[in-house]
C-alpha cells in the first residue's frame, strides 16, 4: 500500500515539473513571426534608406546650338523682331548689333547678352529669346532595330535614345555600349553597361546625351 502511495506521488510531482517547464518554454512559432517581422522591418528601412540617397542627373539647361531657330522680339518694335538660324559657327546676326555668339549658350544667357547690346540703341528695352526649331541631332549606330540619325526635341538620356532607335536586337552585346563625344577639340569615349542600368545598378552611365553625341552598340 505505501509503495503504491509513494508511486502516485512520484507521478504527481513529474507531471507538476513537465507543466511548469512546458508553462515556461517559449513559443518557437512565435519568436520565428517576430524574427521575421524584425527582419521585414529592416530590409524596408535598407530599401528606403537606398532609394533616398541615389542621386539622380539633373537635366541640363537647353544649350543652342547650329541650325537651330531662334525668335528674338523688341516688344513694340517690328523692325527688331525676327526668327534667326544659328550658322555652323554658332553665330546669329541681328540688327543694330550685327553678329552674336549664339551657339554654346541657354537662351537666358543669350538674352543677357543681346540686351547689354541694345540697351544703348532701345531705351527702355523689353527683349524675349525664344527657341523656336531645335536641331539638336544624336546618332544611335550598331546592332539596335532602328539605327539611324534622330532630331531630339529635347533633353535624353543613353536609355531614351535606345528606345528611340528601336531597342537592342538579339545580337547586341548590350555590356559593350560606347558613347561617342567631342568637347574641348577632342573625342571623348564613355563607356554604358546596359545590364547594371537596368537593374537599377550605377545609373550614373545613363547620362544626359549632348548635340553630335554617338551611341555605339556593338
């Protein structure tokens, strides 16, 4: 009798001890929902931390250049309001003041400097430059859908002009781009890895393309 007495007690006390142990484990399941909420939490504030410091090119003024048509008006003056071409060598002429260095310059710079000219000639002047034709021509050669020469009414990058000329064909070693560019009396290569731009990767290749500049896609 007391054996069986002494073996209930026993089993009483172990199922006491497996209760507070089992009160006291933690729950696996719900330490993995926390840990993975952690971990959520903390990849979107690496993503937004990554998307606010990328820095992005800024679109460069509009820069005149040959070819271009440029409206240029003295407010109440018909005899100083006309549509001027740029000529090859950048220069416009205009009454008054004969010829002006119009090619390399914005057409706010340009007006500065018209109206520092004919202030001494128009009392009171009222001068408006407008650029009224763009010429602004890039060449997209090599192995895309439609190589050719393109009249760019404004601002494009490397990506833009691509998608202008059609895409990359199926041939097009698209890792291999050069961006062809004269400035300073020399050519300048630059080179566009067209994989790394489009997976969001050093987009500072995906540059501003400037008048005569020539993509290359090998």
């Amino acid at each position: 009798m007391e054996t069986m007495i002494q073996k209930i007690l026993i089993l009483t006390i172990i199922a006491a001890l497996g209760g507070a142990c089992a009160a006291r484990m933690p729950d696996a399941g719900a330490n993995t929902t926390a840990a993975t909420s952690s971990l959520s939490l903390e990849n979107a504030a690496a993503l937004k931390t990554t998307e606010s410091s990328t820095t992005w090119p800024e679109e460069a003024g509009f820069v005149i250049g040959p070819g271009d048509v440029v409206d240029i008006a003295v407010w109440k003056d018909e005899a100083l309001t006309r549509s001027c071409v740029v000529r090859p060598d950048g220069i416009i002429t205009f009454p008054l003041i004969g010829d002006v260095q119009a090619g390399g310059k914005t057409a706010s710079e340009l007006k500065t400097e018209m109206e520092k000219k004919l202030a001494q000639y128009v009392p009171d002047l009222v001068l408006t430059v407008e650029v009224k034709q763009v010429n602004n021509m890039i060449y997209v050669v090599g192995k895309v859908n439609a190589p050719g020469r393109f009249v760019m009414n404004a601002n494009v990058n490397v990506l833009q002009a691509l998608a202008t000329a059609g895409g990359l064909n199926v041939f097009a070693k698209g890792n291999k781009i050069k961006i062809f560019r004269h400035q300073n009396g020399e050519t300048v290569i630059l080179p566009f890895k067209y994989d790394e731009v489009v997976d969001g990767r050093h987009l500072e290749q995906n540059i501003w393309l400037k008048r005569g500049d020539v993509v290359v896609v090998p």
